[in-house]
C-alpha cells in the first residue's frame, strides 16, 4: 500500500480502536476505503466505482475469518458487468512472513439500483490474514466502456488475540529504533548488528527482513504474532520526545493498537554516554530537569492512550538500569512522583533493582512500585542450579514485600553482546535455545507477584541474541515456548 495511504488510514482507524475498551469492537463497525487506482480504456465516460465498505461478519478473539464487501458503481449506459479479484497485499514484507493464498474471484450480487448507480456487495471467506488484501475491480458498461479500480483492506491478523487467555500478563522489551534503509542523523542499528546486503545480523535473520521500525505493516506484524502467543504488552524503549515521535507514536497509531497494550522503558544511558551510567546523577539539576521532562512528555502525550498499560489504574513507567546509578535516587524518584502526580498521573514505577548477588537497599526498593532486572543475571550465566536461582529469587521477593514492593521476574532465550560494536566491555554469554528459555520461564512464574507481571528480554534485541521475534533459523519456536509455558495460569 502506497504509505502516505496506509498512514492517513491508520490514523483514522486508530482513533476507532482506542473509542473502544475492549480493543476489539472496531473490527464489527463497517469502514470505508478511498479509491486507491482507477484506470479507463476509453475516452468517453466510463463506469466510476467508488465508497469501498469492508465489514468483518465472523470475528474470533480479534481475528477477522469472514468479511462483507459492497460499493458503489456509477454508469451513464446501463447495465454494467462488475467483476473483482481479491488477493495477497503486503508491499512491504517478504513473502515468507506471512500465509499466501491463491487470488480469487468474488460473487458481487447488485443489491440497490438508482437511476445511474447501483450497490454491488459479496461475502469473503476463509481468510487466513497475516497481511493486507487488495481488490482489483472491473466494470465495463453497455458500450464496452471499462473501469478498473483497486482497494486495499485493512490489516488482517492471522492469529486469534490470545493475550488474555490467562491470568499472567507478559510484557516484552520493545526496540522500534530499526531503519531500512539508515536515516541520516537516526540511530539504525540494522547495518551495526548485521550485513545490510544479506539482510540478516550476525545472530539471526528477521522473518521481517531488515524491516523499518515505523512501516505500519510491520508493526501490525509484531501485533499479530506477539498477542497470538500470549504477550500482553510491548514495553516500549523511550529515548526522550524526539525518538518518541517517531519511534513510539506510530505504534499508537496503528490499526491493531486496540489489540495491546504498551508501556515505556526510561533508556537512562539517555542522560549520559553509554557505557557511563554509574555516572547518572538525577540530584544534579541539569540531569534531572531532562529526566523530568521526557517522562513528562510521555505522560502528556501517551498516559491517556486506552492502550496504555496500568496497574491499578496507574500507568506504568520503567526505569531502565537503575541498579547501575551510584549517586541516591529516592530523593529525585519522589520528586517525579509529586511533579506527575501534579499533572494528573499517580504513576507505577517499576525499577531495575533486582541485581544478582548484590546486597538489597530497602531504602531503594522503596523508591519503587516493583523492581526487576533486565542485565543478564549473572548467576544463570555461571550455569548455577535452579536451587541457587530460586534462592536468589526468594531473598529479594522477601526483601521487596517487607517494604510493600512487588517482584517482576524476568526471563531471557540466551545473551551475547559481543557482536555489538563499540560497547566497551561485554555483559556475559549463555547460549540461545528454546530448552534454557523453558527452564528461565517455569522458575520465574513461580515468583509471579500480585500484579501477575512476567518480563521478557526481549522482543526484537538483535544484536543481543535475546529476542524472541520469529526468525528464518528458528521461526516461532520461542514464542511457541512462551505460549506452552504460561498455558493453564
């Protein structure tokens, strides 16, 4: 689909599904399409088609398997003879990504007749989604004059929505900082972490290909396939306004936001080089004036989001590594507090307290609602027992709920950074597999805590060989892992 299309689209369709509470009412409204391509054989007055309607009919936890179509046809010489081919649209993703079907013909019945115009409408069937269709249609009236017409329908998932199907709510890190090709001035990631040629990273290849973070076919993609496996929410990485408005907004922007939710991930190597955040100090005006204002920002512009994700009504905010910070965060996190509760927000905040083997500050814990760990947990790089990680697992859970702080277990399919160029010391090296991720995940969910959140690190970390984003070499084996590991809670 042509994409200043697509995007004026989904706009319009995002405002629909965000009306809606439960994310999934849009779908049974009826939505009409702009005439995208019209081309004539002759000179004299063709037919003119027009007010493309797509209404699902059958619609099971959010995926569409059967549609009703009508639209408009226009003619100066009656009868017309109107035909319409519907088949496979998505422009912008390789082929393997998705289903393929065969095109084909659909019956339009001519259901209203004016004085020049006419309602034509057909049923679709058995759709097995995962991308976009396209109708092609043709009308040629009683002097052999012929229009041709095509639209495009909106994004049709291939998975049922099966994120709430149980009582644990999975949330993935999310990185939409991925650009194909690399933007001047913006961070790209794809040509650091792999052969831009080839389209794959020194640790996989995307099922995608090396997408665009911002293509709202992928996007809905990453939907799709996360919600059809059990992940609840995307928690979102948040480098301050500039990356959010175009990184982050798209996202709630597009068609299938409804379907999830999302979070923000505070990046605090934002305040600092990378590599220094030991140095972040959030007593410090300058750094802190810029931390508040950036979680400001996401407040005014995302917290009033439907798909924003709360606790208790809350939303949520990470912040991400503050075990690292050497300087006293509770002053500063108190601050934030009263500034966003000023704004009308009482937040949930979530901090990256939970660090292996460290000795625990109550009076930091209590900065936070939750705390959780997203550096790799030194203690499963070193192979240790389950006994040993269970253990860890409990000394800090005590320590959190004698304070009234939650526990956030996190798990990881593997780690290895040492592809990554210019990261100045690398944070360990377990290898990848779907067993090691099994075992990560039966542990975790045994120290679910009130709120019922379970952390994965990560969705789309390329570089890190922690994702579990389908992959050409692995396909949906880790999401199919996560969908049989939380299966029955």
């Amino acid at each position: 689909m042509n994409r200043r299309r697509f995007l004026k689209y989904a706009g319009a369709t995002a405002a629909v599904a965000g009306a809606s509470a439960v994310g999934l009412d849009y779908l049974l409204e009826p939505q009409t399409f702009p005439q995208t391509n019209t081309t004539s054989t002759h000179i004299a007055t063709p037919p003119s088609i027009s007010d493309f309607h797509w209404q699902p009919t059958r619609v099971v936890n959010g995926k569409v398997y059967e549609a009703a179509i009508s639209l408009n046809v226009q003619s100066e010489n009656p009868p017309v003879d109107v035909s319409a081919v519907l088949e496979d649209h998505a422009p912008t993703i390789p082929a393997r990504a998705y289903p393929a079907e065969l095109a084909r013909t659909l019956q339009l019945t001519q259901s209203q007749t004016g004085n020049a115009s006419a309602i034509y409408a057909g049923q679709v069937t058995d759709l097995k989604g995962g991308k976009e269709y396209q109708l092609t249609v043709s009308a040629q009236d009683s002097r052999n004059n012929k229009t041709n017409a095509e639209f495009e329908t909106p994004y049709v998932r291939e998975y049922e929505n099966m994120a709430d199907r149980n009582d644990i709510l999975v949330g993935a890190a999310y990185h939409p900082w991925f650009r194909n090709p690399c933007r001047p001035g913006e961070a790209c990631h794809w040509d650091e972490w792999g052969n831009m040629t080839s389209g794959s990273t020194f640790l996989g290849t995307p099922l995608l290909g090396l997408y665009n973070s911002d293509d709202p076919l992928v996007i809905a993609k990453h939907i799709d396939w996360a919600t059809g496996y059990g992940v609840d929410f995307f928690e979102c990485s948040y480098w301050g306004p500039d990356f959010a408005r175009k990184s982050i907004l798209p996202l709630f922007q597009n068609p299938l936001i409804g379907d999830t939710k999302v979070s923000i991930l505070y990046e605090t190597a934002n305040l600092v080089s990378w590599g220094d955040i030991s140095l972040v100090n959030l007593n410090e005006p300058g750094s802190y004036s810029a931390f508040k204002s950036h979680l400001e920002y996401a407040a005014k512009n995302y917290f009033s989001h439907p798909s924003y994700l709360r606790i208790g009504g809350r939303p949520v905010i990470r912040i991400c590594h503050t075990m690292q910070i050497r300087s006293d965060i509770t002053a500063p996190i108190a601050k934030l507090r009263r500034g966003m509760k000023d704004i009308g927000y009482e937040i949930y905040l979530i901090g990256d307290d939970l660090d292996w083997g460290l000795s625990i500050s109550s009076r930091c814990l209590k900065a936070f609602d939750a705390i959780t760990n997203y550096a790799l947990p030194p203690l499963w790089a070193e192979d240790k027992s389950a006994t040993a990680v269970r253990k860890e697992y409990s000394r800090w859970q005590s320590a959190a709920h004698a304070v009234g702080v939650e526990v956030i277990p996190s798990v990881y399919p593997g780690y290895d950074d040492r592809h990554i160029k210019n990261r100045p010391v690398s944070y360990g090296y377990v290898p990848r597999s779907t067993q090691f991720f099994m075992s990560n995940l039966k542990i975790a969910m045994e120290f679910v805590d009130r709120s019922r959140m379970l952390g994965i690190v990560s969705w789309d970390e390329w570089g890190e060989d922690s994702f579990i984003e389908p992959s050409v070499e692995d396909d949906f084996k880790y999401l199919q892992t996560l969908k049989d590991a939380v299966a029955g809670h």
